[in-house]
C-alpha cells in the first residue's frame, strides 16, 4: 500500500499524529492521498480530489471509541479509535460480510414507532456542510420543516468549548437530547449513528454515515426502519482503527480486502 501522507505540520501534540504517524509506513510521495480533518489546506484538496474522481484517504474523529481529552483521568488504558474512509469523508455504504466481533458492545436498541415529543436537528459543522455544498444547511432545513410539521424543533449544534469540540465539551448529553426525540434531521452529523442505535429514525444527507439506514430529507415523515442496522454498524466497525492496529498492519489489511489496496 503507497500512501502519501500530507502532513499539514501536525506534530506530537496534535490528534492527527495519532493517525497519521503510524501511516507514514506507507509513505510513498506517488501514494494515494491521505489527510486528516479538512482544516488548512485539506478543505480545498479533498474537493479537488472529488471533483476529479481521484482516490484519497480521510482520518478523522470515530464513530465511537473516541479520544478523550481527559483520558488519563478518565480511563488512561482505554483503547481510542480513529476514523480512516476512502475517498469521501465518511463511509455511506454497506460492505457485505465483514467480521462482526467489532460491534459486539453496542445495543442495538428496537426501532421506535410511536411518536415522539420533538424533532431533534444536528446540523454538522460549518465545513462540512460547505463541504457537501449546504453552505446554509440548518437555516434552510429548519425553515423547510416548518412548512411540513408543527412538532416542536430542538436544534442541537455540535458542542464547543475554549476553540476544542465533542462529546467532552457538551453541556447537555446527547443521550438527553435522543431521549424523547421522534426523529433526527442532520446533514452528516456522527448523531446520526447514536439516533440509529437507539433505534430513532433518521433523516439525512447523502453523505451521512447513516445513509444506508436511513432515509433523505426530502422524504421526511416517511421513515426508514432498515434491518440492515448489523452490517451498516460492521461496516462503520472496519473504517476505524487504534493506533496500534494501524501499525500492527490491521488497517492495511482490511482496506487491501475492501478497496483492492495494495
């Protein structure tokens, strides 16, 4: 496997070398590729890259299992996952039959089919919604709403604190959020993934690691209850890695399977 690893001048300190440096075995400068997050220049780069249908490599935050600021305190044994996706910035489709021992600590909880008291939109960041070209994706969907529901909204925007973001950093949890939520709307928020496990329906863009399991805006009040919920949450499962399943050669591996890699 050749990738080229554009490194952005991420260093030690930084969450992007916990990734990035255990690739860098694969460095090759004619390699696929291969960048973390779309800060910098990686915004401009992977659009490029889109545009002209060429291959590339996306690292980011997991779908679970995510890094923890306060990791030593919390849980300093904890093994901590990073997303890695091919040639988007996440994973929207199902890979049949992949090993499922990755998910066997999720719940997978019963689809909900009575209503709920709110609907709960997750709009993702400013960049990704520019990115998947929704510039104004929450004032637009949650106008649009408007005109199709008088359930009550709750917008909820992905938690910040002191320029840091994530689970970590929210006032109100997201389990509190889903609790009495009939349904969520976002564009590509990782909400998405929790809303399906707790077996809420979901409304989203294409680009959204739900998609497979869900269903599009535009379609709104005609939920998906997919039974594909396993092998969408499998997939997602293999499109993370640890930083030592990444050099113990896991990663590569698995993506030579799924993707012909070599």
């Amino acid at each position: 496997m050749k990738l080229k690893i554009i490194n952005n001048r991420h260093g030690p300190d930084s969450k992007a070398w916990y990734t990035l440096k255990p690739l860098m075995r694969y460095h090759d400068p004619k390699g696929i590729p291969t960048m973390w997050g779309l800060a910098m220049h990686n915004y401009q780069h992977a659009q490029q890259l889109s545009n002209q249908k060429q291959p590339w490599i996306f690292c980011d935050m997991p779908y679970w299992g995510r890094w923890n600021p306060l990791k030593q305190a919390v849980d300093p044994g904890a093994e901590y996952y990073w997303r890695i996706c091919y040639s988007d910035i996440h994973v929207t489709g199902i890979v049949p039959n992949l090993p499922q021992h990755r998910i066997q600590h999720i719940n997978i909880k019963p689809w909900k089919k009575t209503q709920g008291d709110y609907i709960l939109v997750a709009p993702s960041s400013n960049t990704v919604n520019a990115f998947i070209g929704e510039s104004t994706w929450e004032q637009k969907t949650v106008a649009w709403l408007k005109t199709k529901t008088d359930m009550p909204i709750k917008v909820r925007h992905k938690p910040r604190k002191g320029g840091r973001s994530g689970p970590a950093y929210a006032d109100v949890p997201l389990a509190d959020d889903l609790k009495n939520a009939d349904c969520v709307v976002t564009s590509c928020s990782m909400v998405s993934i929790d809303a399906v496990i707790e077996g809420i329906p979901v409304y989203c863009n294409a680009k959204c690691p739900a998609m497979p399991v869900a269903q599009t805006i535009d379609k709104f009040g005609q939920p998906v209850f997919s039974e594909q919920r396993l092998d969408w949450l499998t997939t997602l499962s293999w499109h993370q890695y640890t930083q030592q399943e990444i050099e113990e050669g896991l990663f590569e591996s698995m993506f030579g399977e799924m993707y012909a890699l070599r």
